[in-house]
C-alpha cells in the first residue's frame, strides 16, 4: 500500500500526503511545499509517506 501512496505522491504530492495524514499541518505545508516548487513537495510527501 505504501508503494502505491508513493506513486501518487510522485503524481500529486498533497495527495498522497492527505491519504496518509489527513488535515493535518503537515498537508497545508506539502500543499504549500508544492505551490513554491514541485520537487520540494515530492520530497516532503515521500518522506512523510516513508516516515509512518
């Protein structure tokens, strides 16, 4: 499962980091990781998705 939350995370990082998170801060910050820059909400998704 996780292998297919990183795959969206890679598509779409707030994502795959509302699947594994929710509303929580750490979505709000991907989607604004993503707004400045897509690969820094690529990365912030994978390590959030990797961590837990």
């Amino acid at each position: 499962m996780d292998l297919l939350r990183i795959l969206i995370a890679i598509l779409l990082p707030p994502l795959g980091v509302f699947l594994q998170v929710g509303f929580a801060g750490a979505f709000w910050l991907n989607i604004l990781l993503t707004l400045l820059g897509y690969l820094p909400g690529i990365v912030h998704a994978v390590y959030i998705i990797a961590r837990r």
